[in-house]
C-alpha cells in the first residue's frame, strides 16, 4: 500500500487527517450522548407511566369490583328469586315485580356510576320505556352485547358500547351476571355502567394520553387516544401474568415506533396499557444531540481554519522552494527566496542559493570555454532537425520525466508528441475529423493538467462524421482561444464542441462560458495567438471553399463565445490539384 505522505500533498493530508478525526469524535459523542439519554429517558418515562397506571388500576378495579358486589348481592335477593321462579300468582307476580324494580332501582339512584339495570327472564313484565330498569325476555340475551361470554362463565364484562336510553345513545359497561338457585338458571343479571366515569378514571390528570384498558382474556374493553392494534400489541404482553412491565414495540408496516407500558395487579382482572410515541420520548435526547452536533460542527470550523492556517504556514516555505526550483533558469530572473526563516527552512533556502551560485559559477565556466563549440552543434542540430528527431527527443524526455517521477510532466510530452504527429501529418492539409479531435482532446488534456477540475469540456461527433475530412488546424485556434483569452481572469471554464450533419454540409458549434468577444485585457502579457489563429483558419476556410461556406462568431446570452462553422461533407480529402 502507498504511504499517502508519499503521494499527496502535505496541506491537504493536514487537513483531511483533522477533519476526518474531528468529525468521527463529534458523531460518535453525538450517537453515544443520544443513545445514553434515550435509554435513561425511556427508563423513567416507563416508571412513572407504570406507576400512575398502577393507581389508576387500583382505583378503576375498586369501582368495578364494586358493581360486581352489587351484582352479586342483588342476584341472591330472595325477593329477587321468588320473582324468578315465577311460582305465585298474577297479583302476587306484580306485586313482587314492584318490589323489585324499585329495590334496582333505588341501587341506580344510590350509586350514579350505575346507567340502568336490566333483568332477563322468562315470561317477563314489561316496564316502562322511560325506566331505569328493564325487564326483558330471556330468549333476547343474545342480542345483550357481552353477553355470549356467560356460555363460559357465570358472570362477565362487556366492551363499551352505545346503549339505547331515555336520554338517547349513552356509552356505557356492562357486567353480565347469571341468576341460579339450587342449579336452577332462573335469569340474568346486567348492569350498565356508565362508560364516561370509567373513562375519566382512565384519563387521569394525563390529558392526551394514549391508553386501552383491557380483561384477562386480551379483551379491549376501553380506549383513549390513539393506539395500536390489538394484533400488534397483545403478543408483546402475557396477560396470564400479574406483573406489571413496559417494552419497546418496533416500528413494522405502517405503525411507528412505540414505548408500551402495562399495569396488572394480583387483586384485580384488568389490564391497563398505555402508549407512548419513541419519537416523543426521545425528543429531547435528539435536541441534545443535534445541539452537539452544532457546537462540533462549530469546533470542527474552527479547528480546521486553524489547521487550515497552521498547514499553510508549514507548506508556504516549501511551496515558494518548489517554485523557484521549477523556474530556475541559468542567467535569468529567478525568484527570490524568503531571508527571514531562522529554522529548518531557513537552512533548506541558504543551501539551496549557495547551490545555485555554484551553478551559475559552472555555467558561466562552461560558456566560455565551450562558446563556440555550442554554437556549433546548435546550427547543427537545428539544420538536421526534422520529425523524427522531434518525436524521438519528446520520447527521451518523456522517459526522463518518468525516471523522475514527474508524471504530470511525463503525459504533457506523451500528449505534445500525439499533437506534433498531428500537426505535420506528412505534410497533407486535410486530416480525419476523427484526428482532428484527438489534437484538441490532447491539447485540452494539457490545460487540464494546469487547470486541474476548473476547466470542463464535452466533444460530441457521431462516429459516421469522424471519418469525414477537414482542414488541419481547423479547430484549435478557437479552442486555444477560448482558454487563454475567454478563461484569462476565471478560475473555472467550459469549452463544448458538437458536429451534426445539416443538409449536405458539416456543421460545427464550438462554445465556451468565458468572458466573450468584448472582454478587456489589460494584462501586459496579452497573447495574440488566438487572433492570428482564427484568422489564419477564416482565410484558409475562404481559400479551400469559397463564399457558400464560413465561420461566424458571437456572444453567449448566458456569457462566453460561440462559434459556428459551415464546412463541407468531405468523405475523401482533395486533390492537391483541385
């Protein structure tokens, strides 16, 4: 594996390293401070939820547990069993039916929990519609809701439901109770209670809480708020237990995720439950690690401006020796290198100016005494040169450059070569479009290479027009222009070219988001290249095809420079006779 000190720079390995460390510590902080308190919040929220819903249980099953004893009481009347054994006569019968029904009805009066009583028989005595207290034929139990469980038991208690009274749908309990003397099922016994009084037992002083009460069979008989499903909750409790708990019901389907918290006691049937969003628990501990979150993001800026400030510091020095030892030139107006540095840098700068003062005194040496012998080889050189030798000499120092780990500078040459291949192309005018491209990918890969990501371009040519022919050098000089004119004062650019076929002619759109046609320059190092270029490709353009076909140039509405141009479909080039 490469050691990254080797391979990337040192500023940025400072940077990332901190920034990389410092965010790790601040999410894990974060996610520990959030886990930690979510749990402990979970925790106390379970016991003073189950706490409460013990006391409401305590005080719920006094009051039912109290109608049951009524219940009871009631269906051991003697008064009440004569009545039901329907053994006297017709006077009698009524007589007694008054002496009940005022003994039911005087409970109704004495407990106000109690909506109304109904008594089942047979061969019952109407009562009045109006009353408390009904009498009704044992044959329409099974229309009495809650009643079907006394094929299991001999008393039981209903879910809430609407009950029809005098004052109109009411929500009311019932509790079912069968009358049985020596084995003999004489009736039953029901008990409406009004569902209202429960419910504000239930609710407590805890307005929008979310509860259900529930029998030993995992019967909801009441709720308040909203709450689960009974399939998605009654598989996390065992209501064959007496002991009261809580747990953490994950989110499936399209419930969330919900804290259930559950009281059941030894002296009581009921179980009381109560749910709670884990969004809402946690909401707190969520806040506290968001806030953490923003005081370490807050840090992290800090310390990396202060990383980012010490890394430049530490690099500027090196950075300004890399500088002068790339500019370097024998004889020429080298830079200067900081004197104030009194440490390590300070010794890297003296040693390397009494270096170059022992090359400068070498080459100085050297061009005396080799004067002419130099001259000589130069005009040799430069009456032999040709291409070959060209291609041969970026080859060599192509290898030069990886040898010595320059492979920045390395591609530059390789591309260079491609480009100079290009450019003689033997000697022929016209070129495959498809050539052409590869000379403007090459020469946009070097200014990449300069650029690094702020210059961006696209080529679009479907394979059919690559094989077409265009004049050499057609392209470059806009491309070329673009970069050093259109990007001169940006940091960034974006150079599109695109090739369609229109009618029977090539037409080519060069684009760029520069600074346009009328961009001033007021630099004193202004370059003419692309001027001369661009004219040099109009006036071969004009020579090669005459009138019909041309080059025009203009502003971007966006900003930046098109150029179109009208060429010809070549499939072959022209004759150097044409």
């Amino acid at each position: 594996m490469t050691n990254p000190f080797k391979k990337y720079r040192i500023d940025r390995l400072f940077f990332h390293s901190f920034a990389i460390v410092l965010i790790a510590v601040i999410v894990i902080t974060a996610w520990t401070s959030y886990s930690n308190s979510s749990k402990a919040l979970v925790q106390t929220t379970s016991h003073y939820q189950q706490q409460l819903l013990d006391e409401l249980n305590n005080e719920i099953t006094t009051r039912l547990v109290m109608i049951e004893q009524i219940s009871l009481s009631s269906s051991r009347d003697g008064e009440l069993i004569n009545f039901l054994l329907n053994r006297q006569d017709e006077f009698e019968r009524y007589r007694s039916r008054a002496g009940v029904e005022s003994a039911l009805a005087n409970l109704t009066y004495a407990i106000p929990l109690i909506q109304g009583i109904d008594l089942y028989m047979d061969n019952p005595i109407q009562s009045e519609r109006q009353s408390y207290i009904q009498f009704r034929n044992l044959a329409d139990l099974n229309k009495q809701v809650g009643a079907g469980c006394l094929a299991k038991s001999d008393f039981c208690w209903s879910k809430e439901y609407n009950f029809p009274s005098a004052q109109g749908e009411v929500p009311v309990l019932s509790f079912s109770r069968k009358i049985i003397d020596e084995n003999d099922y004489l009736g039953v016994l029901v008990v409406h209670i009004k569902a209202n009084e429960i419910r504000k037992l239930l609710t407590g002083n805890s307005d929008g809480s979310n509860r259900i009460m529930a029998d030993s069979e995992g019967q909801q008989i009441m709720k308040i708020g909203d709450t689960l499903d009974p399939n998605n909750w009654s598989r996390w409790i065992d209501l064959k237990s007496n002991k009261s708990g809580y747990v953490h019901i994950p989110a499936t389907g399209g419930s969330r995720d919900t804290l259930l918290v559950y009281s059941r006691m030894d002296n009581s049937i009921w179980t009381l439950i109560e749910f709670t969003s884990w969004k809402q628990i946690t909401a707190s501990s969520l806040k506290l690690a968001e806030w953490i979150g923003l005081i370490g993001i807050a840090a992290v800026l800090l310390v990396l401006l202060l990383t980012h400030f010490l890394s430049k510091q530490f690099t500027k020095p090196i950075k300004n020796l890399v500088t002068a030892m790339r500019m370097y030139s024998v004889g020429g107006d080298n830079v200067e290198l900081p004197v104030d540095y009194e440490n390590e840098f300070g010794y890297l700068f003296s040693g390397y100016r009494k270096q170059n003062e022992r090359i400068e005194e070498l080459y100085l040496s050297l061009e005396r005494r080799y004067e002419q012998q130099r001259k000589a080889e130069i005009e040799a050189l430069q009456a032999n040169i040709n291409p070959h030798f060209l291609y041969n000499m970026l080859d060599q120092l192509n290898w030069m450059a990886i040898e010595a780990g320059q492979n920045e500078l390395s591609r530059i040459l390789e591309l260079m070569g491609r480009m100079f291949r290009i450019g003689l192309s033997n000697g022929n005018s016209f070129i495959k479009i498809a050539d052409e491209l590869h000379h403007i990918e090459c020469y946009l890969e070097i200014q990449q290479l300069r650029w690094g990501d702020g210059l961006d371009y696209r080529i679009m040519a479907v394979p059919e027009l690559q094989e077409l022919y265009i004049p050499k050098l057609t392209l470059q000089p806009f491309v070329e222009n673009s970069i050093v004119h259109g990007f001169n004062k940006q940091r960034s650019g974006y150079v599109s070219i695109e090739m369609e076929r229109t009618g029977d002619a090539l037409h080519i759109v060069i684009e760029d988001n520069g600074a346009g046609l009328k961009q001033t320059d007021h630099s004193p190092h202004k370059r003419h290249t692309g001027g001369y270029g661009i004219r040099n490709v109009r006036e071969r353009v004009a020579g090669y095809f005459g009138e019909s076909y041309g080059i025009t140039l203009s502003e971007r509405e966006e900003g930046g420079t098109r150029v179109e141009m009208l060429l010809p479909l070549l499939i072959e080039p022209p004759s150097k006779n044409d």
